[in-house]
C-alpha cells in the first residue's frame, strides 16, 4: 500500500519488550494520517477510566502517508493521547524532520505504553528499536537534549523529540520539543510522557517510502508545489512567518488581546509583528523538510537581560506572552519562549495562564501576598519572564498556574 511501510512499533515501558507489528491496512485506509490512525488506536486501547498520567494511558507517535516522502510540506507527524490537563483526547502535531525519519527508520508509528521505573529514552533505527537508560540525561533542558543525545548517545544524524524538566515533573502544561526548538505543545503530552520516565525518542533511517504510482505522485506533487509558490499568502509566511498574522490579524480584532478584553491593539500588534521581527533579530534560516514556505524562524538578540539565540516565536506565542498579556515587547517574548522550550512548556497555555492572573489580582482575586509580591500589571514583561520561571519550577505562585487555567480559576 503506497505510503505506508506497513508496521507498528510498540513499546511497553513496564515490561521492556519492543516489538513490530502489521499495520492494519483496512484501518490505515479509513483513518488516514496520523491523527485519524493515533485517534483510533487511541480509542480501542485506552480504557475510560484511564488516569492520563498513569500507565494505562498511551502515547502515540503517529506518521501519515505522505510523511517521508517528497511531497510539499509533508515533514509532520501528531502525537496522540490522554491529556493530564482535560482528561480529554488530544493530539498535536510537529514539522521539521522527525517524522520522515521515523518513516525512514520503516515504522509508520510508534505505540508506547506502560511505565519505566527509571529514566529511558528510546533509541529507533532501520536496525531495529531499543530502549536505553537515560539517567544521565535526566534534567536536561528540552533545547541541549537533542545535541547532548546526538553527541554522547544516539547517531550524529538522529533526530530527536523529548521532554524538559517540566515534563520529567509531570507539570499539566508540558510539551515535547524537538527539531531544535519546535513543539508538540498542547494538552500536557510532555507530562504524559514524563510520567512513563521516557525522556526522548530519537530515529534515523535511510529507508524509502514506497509510493503507488511515481507518475501520479510526481505530477500531483509538482502541481501543488506551484500552487504555494504562486500564492500571496504563503509569499507573506515565506517573508515574515506566521507572526505577519500579528501585522494584518489586528485589522480583523483577531488577535487574542488583554485576555480577550480588546478588540484592536494596532501599536501593540505591529511591535510584535513580522515585520517589525525581519528587521531587527530575524537571522538566515533553514525550512522544514520538503517545505517551500519557510515560515519557520531563527532570532538572536546579541544582549542584554533578553539575550538568546534560537528558533523564534510563531503567531501563537506572540500572541499568548504578548499581545494577551498587553506586553508588546518583542524581545521579552523571545526570551520567555526560549524559557517556556528549555523548560518544555506550551507557550500558548503558559501565556494564557499569566494573562488570567494579571486580570485576577486586577480584579482583587490576588493579593501581593498570593503571587510573591511580583507586579502583575498589564504588559509588565519582567514579570512575565518571572511567571515562566516559577512555573517551569512550580515555585511559589508557579505551583498553582502550572495547573493551568481552569484549575487556577477553581481555586481563586
């Protein structure tokens, strides 16, 4: 069947064993891509009772059919799974390599289950797949993971995705990163897979993608690539990024602002924007794999108390630590992103998280006494810089808005 290497690898963490089975063709065929697959596996396997962070719980790394190969921006792969923050379905998906390699390495998903008893990461090859002790990885920030693996354990062409120290500690809003600074963030998956002790997968393989009908394939693909390269809209992502929606989206009142309680916020948005981010810190970057869009950013503030280099913020985050905060400090944004991925945090739910504390000691929910004495007001960036810190850590009032937002408002 064209685009699937038609096996499965699942992992028991509790047992040890790894092993390969058939992909389910009739399934494969009635839930395509990664999500629609992970979903209905989901589904079948994983009891309603399951507790999210327990090993009845799975975790699914999920590779569609035009996932590794040549196809216009086919890079991705989703994570699927209980989330710890709901107790609900959710998935989310991540660009840039991993998921062609893991197509590569002759696996078209991964089904982990169980839970180690001490510190793992899983080691996954066209040679097969191992599970390997990751004591000495434990603690590693999300960003060093990838290089530290690359150089001291898994092959110098492996790509990696794994878990920060918010995720070892199960926080709820904890995410994966991989590909130098991308996220799976949503939903808690970084818990989830902090509480089975698994710190990181990394792949590699050399393997091709089989494909029905090359003719077919090649003109189809070939079509679409000159359809992107020919639209306006992906001319401004090529240019600016998903943050041009921070330059247009305030037009339309679209951009989430002061917790949602302003429409339009032109100034802040602009600060923020595309733009205003090609003009000052953007640096020459490298697009996902097979993607002519090159959204994807690299920034570097040289210094100063903001000082990072790494993958920018996408539309989301600018919007979470900026705009819906009131903070249009370009800079500050980097640098709590940065935070947030080190630590292996959603920006998005921390973002959120901050925005309903500053409205609630507005409001006169929070004393000074409940958030350690940290200004609060609107748009102030160095508490929200702070705010990640504590929240990556669960210090003081970071315990409580690592639950997030609807168990925060539970108990303010």
């Amino acid at each position: 069947m064209g685009g699937y290497q038609g096996k499965l690898l699942r992992v028991n963490l509790s047992s040890g064993r790894v092993a390969d089975e058939p992909l389910d063709e009739t399934m494969a065929r009635q839930y395509i891509g990664g999500i629609g697959l992970g979903t209905r596996i989901l589904f079948d396997e994983v009891p309603a009772s399951a507790d999210p962070l327990g090993p009845d719980n799975k975790l699914l790394f999920m590779a569609g059919p035009l996932v590794g190969t040549a196809f216009p921006a086919s890079g991705g792969f989703a994570v699927v799974t209980r989330s710890p923050l709901t107790g609900l379905l959710t998935h989310d998906s991540l660009a840039g390599s991993w998921g062609a390699s893991l197509k590569q390495s002759g696996y078209d998903g991964i089904i982990v289950e169980g839970t180690s008893l001490k510190p793992v990461w899983l080691d996954v090859s066209d040679r097969g797949a191992e599970i390997k002790d990751a004591t000495g990885l434990w603690g590693t920030d999300a960003i060093d993971l990838e290089e530290k693996l690359r150089g001291q354990f898994a092959g110098p062409e492996a790509q990696v995705v794994g878990i920060g120290p918010a995720g070892e500690g199960k926080i709820p809003l904890a995410c994966l990163v991989g590909d130098g600074g991308r996220a799976v963030g949503r939903g808690g998956i970084g818990a989830v897979m902090g509480s089975k002790n698994l710190k990181a997968i990394a792949v590699q393989g050399a393997g091709a993608v089989p494909i029905a009908d090359e003719a077919v394939f090649n003109r189809v693909a070939g079509s679409i690539g000159r359809i992107i390269g020919g639209n306006r809209r992906m001319a401004m992502l090529f240019k600016w990024g998903t943050a041009f929606h921070m330059d247009t989206g305030w037009q339309k009142g679209a951009v989430p602002t002061q917790n949602w309680r302003v429409g339009l916020w032109k100034d802040g948005c602009i600060n923020l924007g595309g733009k205003k981010m090609a003009d000052t810190i953007l640096q020459p970057h490298e697009s996902c794999l097979n993607c002519p869009v090159r959204c994807t950013r690299w920034v570097k503030i040289a210094g100063g108390k903001h000082k990072m280099e790494g993958a920018g913020p996408e539309y989301e985050t600018l919007a979470a630590l900026g705009s819906l905060c009131l903070n249009d400090n370009l800079e500050s944004v980097c640098k709590a992103d940065d935070l947030c991925k080190r630590a292996g945090l959603d920006t998005v739910s921390v973002g959120a998280v901050i925005a309903f504390a500053m409205e609630a000691q507005e409001r006169g929910f929070f004393t000074a006494r409940d958030v350690d004495g940290l200004d609060l007001t609107w748009g102030n960036s160095d508490t929200i810089i702070e705010l990640v810190e504590k929240i990556a850590t669960c210090e003081g009032i970071g315990e409580l808005l690592s639950q997030g937002v609807r168990a925060t408002s539970k108990k303010v």
